[in-house]
C-alpha cells in the first residue's frame, strides 16, 4: 500500500499502524502468514471500516491494536504509543457479545469499572447512565439470555462506553444480527457518534458487509486475502444518515466492488484472464449446488449472461463471505469471468447450465481434473496406486505443508465433495480411505 | 447426563495413545506408591492408638455417627474443590504444569481407592501418634482421592473450553487474573462441576462407609460412624442393627438429595453458557423455590452477593495498567527448561533404580506371576459383571426410557440407588451364600458390581429418552421388524449413553473388589481368590510389600483395560454414534 491518502488534518494518528506482520507457528518449523505488512492511520474524529473475505486477517489486525495478540513483527501505536498489551481508552465490541451470562445487564456493563477499582457506587452510577444511553433501562436486572441479539449487543456497547473510551473497536458487531435489527443499533450508533454524547474520539471497526461499511464509514480500508494486505482504501464522503437507496450511495457501493474484484497488476499467474490455481490452493468453500444455482442466475433470459455484482448479491441475497466464494469457484473452473465488479458466463458454463443431470457431471468431471491441480494429483495418486486406494491423511499432512490443520481439513473435504459429486473418485468416511472403486 | 463423568471418564477427551508424559506419571506414581509402603514397613509396627472410642450397636447412637460421617465426606469435599481450584487451574493456564499434572490424575485415576487407604493409614497415624485423628485423616483422604481426580479434570477441560471471546472480553476490560478466575472461570464450570461433585459425592458414600473401619497389621481401627456400626453388627452378626444402619443411610442420603444436591444443581442453572433461553426443562428444586420466595433469605443473598463482590475486587489483587514496554523475555527461561529436564531425568531414574531394586530383589519372580493371575482373575469377573449387567438392563433401560412417565419415576431412583452404598447390603448377599453353601468365588462376584450396575441402567434410560421422536416413527413408518429396529436405530443411538455408563460401572467395579472379594458374617469368613482378596489380605497382615504390589498391579491392569478397550469403545460412539 504506497498510495495512502493523506489526511486533511495534519494532527497526529488516535492509531498508527507500521509494518505489522503477523504469523501463527503450526508445527515446530513451519509458519503461516496471516499479515502482510500493514501500514495505516486513524485520525482523530474518524470512522474507519476495515473490509475483507473471512480469513482475511482483518480480525486479527484488529486484535493486535487492541492489544490483544502480539505482532510478530512491527508495531501498533496508540496516541504515539507502542501497544503491548489491552490499553486503557481503548474499548471494543464483539461479534458474539462476550456478554457473561450468569451476570445482570447492569453486572455486565459494571463489569470493566470493577477492573478499574472504581467504588461500588460510582460504578453503579456509571452503569445505570450508560444503560439509559443505549436505550437499555428497565432490563438492568435482566440476565443476557431473556435478551433478543439486538439488546444483547446493546449491552455490549454499553458495556464497551461505559469506561469513557477514547477509541471504540468493533469486530463485525452487526454481523450476528438480522438486518432490521442491525438497522436499527446502527442508526442509535451514528446517532451517538454525531451529538458527542460518547466522547469517542475514533471508531474503528472490522466487517464483511460492503453495505454497512459504505453506510457507516468514513474512510474504507479493503483487504486482500492470504496473506491478509491492504488492497486500497476509499473515502465515504456522503453526509449522514446515509440512504442505501441513494444513486450516490449506489455508486459508492459500486466502486467498492470494482476495487475488490480488480486484479491489480502485482498479482501474476493469470491466464487468458483467467486465475491458474497451484496444489495447496487455498480452494473456497462452494458446492456444487450454489454455483449452479448462480449460473442459472446468470444465464436466465433477463440477464443474459452479465450481472453486477452488488445486483447478483442483491438478488441471491448472498453477503460477500458467501458470494465471493461462488464466484471464484466459477473462475477456477473457467464456468465464468470476473471483472470490474462485473460476472459474465462462459461458453463452457453455459454448456453445464444448459445440460442435464448427467451431461453436467461429465463437464464438471472435466473441468475438475483440468483447472483443480489438487483433485488432478489425488486422482493421479489413485490411479498409481496398485489397488486404487490412499489413506485421506496423506493429502492432508501434503495440505498442512502449506495451510493450517483446520483449513488444510476443509480444503480437502470440500475438494473430496467435487470429486464425489464428478464421481472422480470415491470415499469412505469410516475408514478415511479415499479410492477409485464405486461402493458395491 | 453430559457431566456424568465420574472416576476414569475425564480423561478421555485425549488423544487415543498414551504419550511418554503417561508412561512417566505412571512410573512417577508407581514410585511413590511403593515409596509410602517401604516407609509404612519401616515404622513401629505396633500403633498407639489411644484409648479406643468404643462403638454401640444402640439404634440411638446412629444419628450422631451418620453425622460424623457426613462431617468427613463434607471436609474431604473441601480439600478435592482446593485442589481442583488450585490445580486444575494450573494445568489450564500453564502448558508445563499440564504436561505434568494432567497424566499423573489420569494415571491416579486407575489407582484403587481404598489402596491409598492401606497405603497411607500407617502415615497418617505417625504424623498424630496416640490419637484417633490419623485414622480419621487417612478416612478422609480416601474420600477426597474418590473424589478430586475427578472434579479436577472436569475443571480443567471447562476452564479450557471458555469461548475466546470472553477471554479477549476479560483482557479488554483489564480484569486481573483473581477476577478473571471468579468472573468467568469458575462460573463458567460451574455447572459441570457441580454434577461432578454430586456425582463424586455419591460414589463417595461407598468409601467413607468402608474406610471408618480399616484392618490393618491385624488391629482393627474403628472411627464412629456407621461404617464403623456396620462393621460391627456384622462381626456380631446383628441383623436388627444392620436393618437399622441401612434406614439411617437411606435417610441421611435422602436429605442429602433434597437439601443439598438439587437445590445446588437448580441453583447452577442460571451459569449455563446457553445464550438462548432453552424450552428443555430446567432443573428445579422446592428447596431453591422457597429461598427465592422468603424475604429474609432473599436480603441474605443480597448481602452474600455483596461480599463475594469484594472478595472478587480485593485491591492488591487488582490489575495494574500496562506499562509501555514490550514484555520482556526472560533470559533464564532457557536455564529453567534446561534445569526441569535435568531434574525429571534425575527423577525418573531415581523411580526406576528404586522400583527395580525393590521389585526384583526383595520380590522373587513367581509373587508377580501370582499376583498377576490373580488380577486376571479379578479383570475376568469384572467382564463377566459389565456383560451381565448390560443383558439384563439395557433391554429394560430402553423399555424405560421410551416411556417417558416411567422414566420419570425410574431415573431418580436409580440415581438415588447409585449414591446408596452397596457393601451396606453385603452381609444379606453372605447370608444366603452362608446359608445355602453356594461357591464363593462365583456368588461372591454379583457383589463387586452391586453398586456400580445403577450406573448402566440411568444411563441408558437417558439415552433412550432424548432419542429423537421423528426417528422413532420413521422406524414405525417403514415397518422394520423387532431386530432390525434394535440393530439399526436403538442400539447406535443409546451406545454413547451405554458407554458411558459402562465405564463408570467398570470403575466401581475394580474399586469394589477390594472389598467383595473378602466378606463376613460373624465368625463366617469368605474370601475368593483375586486381586481385591489379595490387597485386603496383605493390609490385615501388614505386609506392605505385598500391598503396593497388589495396588501397582491393579492400576496397571485397569490402565491397559482402559486403553485397548474403553478409551477406544468411547471415541468411536463419539465420532460416530452422536445423535445431534
């Protein structure tokens, strides 16, 4: 990330992130980069969405200016000071609430006051104020679980505010919620935000919605994946309270698409437009069944084989964790071409979508062994073999040489589901034992 | 029935194969066992013991001595929640401390109870010469082993299983490490611990009632109680005074349920991690019911919840705000590690000299083959015990558990059945062998699993009564016959249950032998030959020896039992028979 946007203010960053890598050991050897050198500022007053696929790292880059995981190398600063461990003034709201649940509402909300030694009835005081403010009073002595989600989280900010933070970081606070729901908390958000009724001076805060970043947000910080980088970051300049129906705040949207969907020129390995794939790809997680369904999408009359991307999310009601995933499956299996925000169909995925149940095995089948260097070689592996069989573990230590346990075990079921529904090869659960016989 | 872990269950969340952490537990506990016998041999061997407290067979004594015995089971319940707090947490935030500590309660697991009793009586005597408080600590002691191994792996694995986020939530908010433990390790576990002690608690019930009164060096040791009661009214062969003995314990265990257990396990409710209020029925008890109602009570928790409030926020103990320097590694935790291998190398090397110089020297060859075939023997009756069981009350755990009326009347009382000690019931089963000339070495048998058989049957009716309805009529749907329905739906689906269950009754089982294999009546003696036999035999002789031996062989029987049948048996209905 070279071209960072300088701020109008020339005041010095609420939070400075330099060269932050990050890495997890798995093994005794091996190591896994989850950060790429990450660089970027918050300044004083702002709003700022980090945005990115799940598994992107933004959660962990999170974590590490909060104080909670250490970098492996390079330094998170808050107010110009290095943070080693959480740090007072700064706060945070979680995905799942992290509310305690054999506490009160108002337990709760005491709960980070208690840690500060605060005396019992100014903590009290606080509490039951901060309470008020997030709309919460008359469930002080409620327990989380008689609490719908929405209210849930309500505790959680007020929990979060109640220790007068200079910053609020948010890891995907609204991503739990239904939509009315997390409507509604956003608006009494931005409503504090904007009547300085938190002294807040910054929120930052992680996400996967494209929506509520470009709804909230005043600056967007894209990720890519693995290793977790900065793609871009753009600027939200529409006045509050935004309207999603707005052609401006359409456009805006649109433009986030096109920047996560461009390749840019640094990524090599493309052929013919289309992405080339290694052994220990990271696969995304798509069966059979959703890209069929997006294909037909695609190829259905009014269409014509070209769709936005924000209109195919819109209609499938797909967010981008799950869209992103079809989409590159498509790409892998050349079904379809993503550009600038844009999928157009293929021949060769109009040839799938159009044949029957059978015929769309034998393209697949095709397509799989061709484009998935992973299904090719477990294949080859099975052909070699004198009895056509291999235990399922020996793909996956090859798996863990490259991804984590967890992810290495997902990548090869999901690769095993592909093959089972092309037929490619067959499996025993039972046994982990992968082979080319049919069951008789 | 989740938190239905009692004794050998916990740990086999594990890994399948046992590491060398285990090997060198296993030798490390062997050593010590040994080590504590060879100190007992070289001790005065005749006790002073004091003045004797004379025990009465007048029915009037007895609630005084259910107290006394209750007041153990109650202190020893102190000293197991101490350690589990203490060392449970350890090993859950501290990898090097579970490297050691979490093998060696596995290991102490498989240890038979009341062998820590013959082993260490003599001990505890010596630290309080001339008084009965050495019996009476080594009493306690047993119950606490029956006890703590459990409730501390159980601890452990929940502390561990706290969701991320609320640890980040506790680190966010600057909670000391005190109040993390009391905020949210401890309430977290609660529930699960809180069964554990329950359940612990009633297998307890059996090791206090056979620990009041120990033989040892051809002395008998009585501490009031009513082991001690029914001890004697079988050595006078009084059939009123065991008649009576057997009320008190129904009742004491009674009140127990209803005063003690249920409210507690009502009162857990509100830790249960579940964010969603569940339709499933809560547990309730009348007891919490009217607590909740009283005014009193209701201003005395207030106040409770008040001081447990400023226990948690003790100001030294509180957390300081983080000064703003990386934390720095420490230079010397290269010499530590370094240091801590030399020592467990030493360790380890010294167990080994000792154990062989002891086993092989002192010990000629065919004592270990004998005692071998012995344990055999012992494993074959607990085999033979689990199939038994498991033909007659798994058809009728099944009948029961479908029936959703019945079971709730059947289940609590073979809960309540579990709790109640069954060598309190041994002189009827000597009686009829007595008096009927029946073989020892087989009717002696049923007595070993008397106790521990409840355990198959709850279980499987729990199993049996959460099996999902829709499958249920799906069977009936498609018209599959009676044995087809038993192979394919009902067996998979209760295995889970059965094998939990199994396991616990196996555990009681071997415990149980030390003291079913040698019974009683009066001036009638029966003893059948097996390891239980053999253990009881050496301690009324004083042979320590010959003890730790004994109590080496079995742990080391139960260990292999464990790992070539149970631990496998339990990860696949794991992995395969979980009906979620």
């Amino acid at each position: 990330m070279q071209d960072l946007i300088q701020p109008v203010i020339a005041t010095s960053p609420l939070i400075e992130v330099v060269n932050v890598h990050k890495s997890f050991k798995k093994g005794d050897r091996q190591e896994l980069l989850v950060l790429e050198d990450i660089n970027f500022r918050m300044y004083e007053g702002e709003i700022v969405a980090i945005l990115g696929k799940s598994g992107s790292g933004k959660s962990t880059l999170l974590r590490i200016i909060a104080g909670l995981v250490q970098p492996s190398a390079g330094t998170a600063f808050y107010r110009g000071q290095p943070v080693f461990g959480p740090v007072r003034g700064i706060s945070m709201v979680f995905q799942t609430f992290a509310l305690l649940p054999w506490l009160t509402v108002l337990q709760n909300v005491e709960l980070g006051l208690e840690a500060l030694g605060i005396d019992r009835n100014e903590r009290r005081e606080r509490a039951l104020k901060a309470i008020d403010t997030i709309g919460l009073d008359g469930f002080e002595t409620a327990f989380p679980k008689e609490l719908s989600g929405g209210m849930r989280q309500r505790v959680g900010f007020a929990r979060a505010l109640v220790i007068n933070p200079d910053i609020l970081l948010m890891d995907e606070p609204f991503s739990a919620l239904d939509v009315l729901t997390a409507d509604n908390l956003k608006s009494d958000l931005l409503d504090l935000w904007q009547t300085q009724k938190t002294g807040l001076h910054g929120i930052l805060f992680v996400t996967h919605n494209i929506e509520e970043a470009a709804l909230l947000a005043d600056r967007i910080i894209v990720f890519n994946s693995n290793p977790g980088s900065i793609r871009g970051e753009l600027k939200v300049t529409l006045p509050h309270p935004r309207n999603d129906m707005d052609p401006r705040f359409r456009n805006q949207i649109d433009r986030v698409y096109t920047l996560m969907t461009t390749q840019p020129l640094a990524e090599s390995g493309m052929r013919e437009g289309h992405q080339v794939i290694d052994l220990g790809y990271r696969l995304p997680e798509a069966n059979v069944a959703e890209i069929t369904g997006l294909l037909e999408t695609l190829n259905a009359p009014e269409n014509n084989g070209k769709m936005d991307l924000p209109d195919v999310a819109d209609t499938l009601m797909l967010d981008i964790d799950e869209l992103f995933p079809l989409t590159e499956l498509l790409e892998i299996l050349h079904f379809a071409k993503v550009s600038k925000g844009d999928i157009t169909i293929t021949e060769a995925g109009k040839a799938f979508v159009e044949a029957d149940i059978l015929e769309r095995k034998k393209i697949f089948l095709l397509h799989l062994k061709k484009y998935v260097p992973l299904a090719r070689y477990i294949y080859d592996q099975l052909t070699r073999h004198p009895r056509h069989r291999a235990l399922e573990e020996n793909f996956l230590s090859l798996l863990e040489d490259y991804l984590t346990e967890k992810e290495a075990s997902r990548i090869l079921s999901t690769v095993i589901e592909w093959g089972r529904y092309a037929e490619l090869f067959a499996y025993d659960y039972n046994a982990g034992v992968l082979s080319l016989e049919n069951p008789n | 029935m989740n938190f239905l872990r009692t004794t050998f269950m916990s740990g086999y969340k594990s890994k399948a194969y046992p590491n060398y952490w285990d090997l060198i537990a296993l030798l490390l506990v062997l050593g010590v066992i040994t080590l504590l016998a060879w100190v007992a041999r070289q001790m005065a061997v005749p006790y002073q013991l004091g003045q004797a407290i004379s025990i009465s067979l007048d029915p009037n004594h007895l609630p005084g001595y259910a107290l006394r015995t209750v007041l153990r089971m109650l202190i020893a319940l102190f000293f197991s929640l101490l350690f589990t707090f203490i060392f449970a947490t350890w090993a859950a935030k501290s990898r090097r401390a579970e490297r050691i500590i979490i093998p060696f309660i596995d290991i102490l697991q498989s240890v038979p109870i009341l062998g820590f009793l013959s082993i260490t009586v003599v001990g505890f005597i010596g630290l309080f010469p001339g008084s009965l408080l050495g019996p009476e600590c080594a009493a306690i002691f047993v119950i606490f082993t029956s006890q703590a191994w459990n409730m501390a792996l159980g601890f452990y694995q929940t502390v561990r299983s706290v969701p991320t986020e609320l640890n980040e939530a506790g680190n966010m908010f600057h909670l000391s490490a005190w109040q993390r433990f009391w905020r949210i390790d401890v309430p977290f576990s609660l529930p699960g611990l809180l069964w554990n002690m329950m359940m612990s608690m009633s297998a307890g019930w059996f090791f206090v009632v056979a620990s009041e009164a120990i033989s040892v060096s051809n002395q008998q040791i009585l501490l009031p109680g009513i082991g001690s009661y029914i001890t004697l009214a079988i050595a006078s062969a009084d059939m009123r005074a065991i008649g009576y003995a057997i009320l008190t314990m129904f009742i004491v265990i009674l009140v127990y349920d209803q005063l003690l257990f249920r409210p507690l396990v009502a009162w857990a409710e509100k830790f249960k991690a579940e964010q969603v209020a569940e339709d499933t029925k809560e547990a309730r008890s009348w007891l919490i019911n009217l607590l909740h109602r009283t005014r009193f009570l209701r201003y005395l928790s207030t106040q409770l919840t008040y001081l447990f409030d400023l226990f948690v926020n003790i100001a030294f103990l509180r957390s300081k705000p983080i000064h703003s320097h990386r934390p720095r590694m420490s230079h010397y935790a290269r010499y530590i590690t370094w240091l801590w291998n030399t020592l467990l190398i030493c360790l380890i090397s010294g167990v080994l000299i000792f154990l062989y110089h002891i086993v092989f020297h002192s010990v000629p060859f065919a004592t270990i083959e004998h005692i071998f075939s012995l344990g055999l023997i012992t494993a074959l009756r607990v085999l033979v015990l689990v199939v038994v069981c498991t033909l007659i009350w798994v058809p009728i755990g099944v009948w029961v558990g479908l029936r959703s009326n019945v079971a709730h009347i059947v289940q609590p009382i073979a809960q309540f059945l579990a709790a109640f000690p069954a060598n309190l019931l041994y002189p009827l089963v000597v009686i009829l062998i007595v008096k009927y000339h029946l073989n020892i070495n087989i009717w002696v048998t049923p007595l070993m699993i008397l106790g521990a058989q409840w355990y198959i049957l709850f279980n499987v009716v729990a199993g049996a009564s959460v099996m999902p309805k829709d499958l249920l009529q799906v069977a009936d749907n498609l018209g599959l016959g009676f044995w087809l329905r038993w192979r394919r739906l009902i067996l998979p689906g209760i295995f889970p249950y059965y094998i939990t269950g199994a396991i616990t009754a196996v555990g009681g089982a071997w415990n149980a032998s030390i003291v079913a294999e040698v019974v009683t009546w009066g001036d009638h003696k029966l003893v059948a030959s097996g390891l239980g036999a053999y253990i009881t035999e050496q301690t009324l002789k004083g042979d320590f020896l010959h003890i730790a031996l004994g109590i080496g062989m079995m742990c080391v029987l139960v260990l292999i039992f464990n790992r070539l049948i149970w631990r496998p048996l339990y990860m696949l209905s794991r992995e395969r028979f979980t009906l979620d």
